[in-house]
C-alpha cells in the first residue's frame, strides 16, 4: 500500500512508540494542568509541527547526514540537553514560588491568590522541544526505513502515509493527557502544596531527560 510494507506491524509499533513517556508528552501534561485546555492544545501544535519537521527531514536524508557528522551531533545533542535542563529548572523555580507562598499566606489564602502571569510561550517551547531532539530523527529514520519499499518510485507518498498513521496517534494521545491534566488543573488551583510537589516531580523527569540525552550516543 504506496509503498508501504507490513503496515499492520507499523502500525502496531507506531503505538508503542507514540505511548511510551518523553518529553514532549510530559510537557503538555503540565501545560494542561497548569492552563487548561486551550492552551495545553496549543502546546500540542508545536509538537505537531516539531514531529512533522522531524519526518520531513528524515524523509529527505538529513538524518543520515547527521548521523555521519559526530560533531554536529554532538552539538544538536547538548544543545537539547541543555534547553531541557533549562526547562527543569524553571519549574524547579516556580515549584519554590509556590511552596513560599503556602507558607507565607496559608493554604486558603494561597488558593485564593490569582497565579502570577507566565512569560511561557507553550507552542514554541514544545516546538523547540521536538526539534531539539536528535535521538529522536535518528529513531525515525532506523524505524521508517524497515518499511518503505525501496522499489516504490514514489517514496514520498510512504512516508507521508508513515507519518500520518504517526500523528494520528500522537494527537489522539495527546488529547488524552490534556483532558486528564485538566481535571487536576483544579485541585491545582486549590492546593499550592499539591501544585508545588508535582511541578518539582515534572521538574527532575526534564532534568533526567536531559542527562540522558548528553550520555547517548548517535
């Protein structure tokens, strides 16, 4: 099917890749917990995007290109670290806002403080997020590659159809994890201490994330 082989294990693996935790998902959880619907969405496009960028370039080779430069690698590789290390650390900050501020003022009167305005920009940060990520073009290009037929004279048709299948999990999934993070975004909203753990927990998964990525390898 336009080029495609054994599209019923794709898409079985395309499943377990899109459910298995990163970043990505990890930070519009929070954006939904912490903002609500809307916003978490618009979180959930720059991840789209990120994803659709990523699969284009895998499709026309850039992967390989990267692959075969170390030194590029290496620089796309700390360099994403070092946003998600970032990232950790402002929810580190936020996470100790909060906590001085349930102490300071009670846990009443901190629930009914209005939360202070965030600079965040949620699209462009999971779009940097995505992007930022080279572990994760070289992933696509080693598991898209097992399925297109190297004999089909439109290549770009596979791909497109790979990808699609891809982002339709992935915006399915995300979803989910929006709705869920806005049924706690309330409970949030009433207990800064509760706010205040959480966000450190999410804060040391994005600094794990990051080590990881600076210790693995092309």
């Amino acid at each position: 099917m336009l080029g495609v082989n054994d599209l019923a294990t794709y898409v079985l693996g395309a499943l377990v890749i899109i459910l298995l935790p990163g970043p990505n998902s990890l930070y519009v959880l929070s954006v939904a917990a912490r903002k609500g619907v809307r916003t978490s969405y618009t979180a959930a496009a720059g991840v789209f995007v990120g994803d659709f960028t990523l699969i284009s370039l895998t499709s026309l080779g850039a992967a390989s290109l990267l692959e075969a430069n170390p030194a590029v690698f290496a620089v796309v590789k700390f360099g994403g670290a070092a946003y998600l290390l970032w990232i950790g650390v402002g929810m580190l900050r936020a996470a100790r806002r909060l906590w001085r501020e349930h102490r300071a003022a009670g846990p009443e009167a901190a629930a009914a403080a209005p939360a202070p305005e965030s600079t965040e920009r949620p699209f462009r940060r999971a779009l940097v997020i995505s992007l930022l990520n080279p572990k994760a073009i070289l992933f696509l290009l080693s598991f898209f590659t097992q399925f297109v037929d190297p004999s089909y004279g439109r290549p770009a048709l596979s791909f497109a159809l790979l990808g699609g299948i891809l982002q339709t999990f992935s915006l399915l999934y995300l979803s989910m994890l929006i709705f869920a993070g806005t049924t706690l975004a309330a409970a949030f909203r009433r207990r800064r201490r509760l706010s205040a753990g959480l966000t450190s927990g999410v804060a040391v998964l994005f600094a794990g994330f990051a080590a990881k990525l600076a210790v693995s390898s092309a």
